[in-house]
C-alpha cells in the first residue's frame, strides 16, 4: 500500500473545518477527524474504488472520497510512490478551488 499524504493547503482546510465544528458543539471536531481518518484508510486501501474526477488531464488521476456524515470530501492524486490529498473540499464550496494544486504537486 502507498502511503497518504495531505498537501500543505489540505492540512490547512482540515484543521479549520476541526476547528469550526468544536465550536457548533464540543467533540464533532473528534467524530469530524474520525471520519477523515477512516476516508485516508480506505483511500490507502483501495483507491482505485473511488470515482476519477473528470476535466483532469489524462496523464493524472485525481480522485474524490465523500465523507459519509459531513459535507466533505478528501481529494487526492495518485502519484508513483504514494497518494496525495490534494484538498479537504466542503461540498458547497467552488467544486474546482483546488485545481491549481494538481500543478504544484
């Protein structure tokens, strides 16, 4: 299995999104990350089950994990060597902010 990476930005969107949720009610943060880390292990463990996004270059394969109880998604990239998320994308936001980042990486 290929390790699980989050970008830089991800961390960044993950730990606001924590941090939003112990503010509407103490311990969603817990069962917000709970779900977040049980989406990194199934993306480790079978990426290939979640859907590839399209309007991605070809040569890439960029994925998406929906969290089962909140409106998230982790988006990842299959690269060589590992699996790299790119965002932790709420589901009502602009669905393509993180494009930029397929470049970077």
């Amino acid at each position: 299995m290929k390790p699980v990476g989050l970008s830089p930005e991800a961390v960044v969107e993950l730990t606001q999104a924590a941090s939003w949720y112990e503010t509407r009610q103490p311990g969603l943060a817990i069962r917000f990350l709970q779900e977040i880390e049980q989406a990194r292990q199934a993306i480790q463990s079978r990426p290939l089950s979640f859907p590839r996004l399209a309007n991605i270059a070809d040569d890439l394969t960029v994925r998406r994990a929906l969290l089962p109880r909140f409106p998230y998604a982790l988006v990842f990239l299959e690269l060589p060597t590992e699996i790299h998320v790119l965002a932790v994308a709420h589901a009502k936001r602009h669905p393509d902010y993180w494009l930029n980042r397929v470049q970077t990486t």
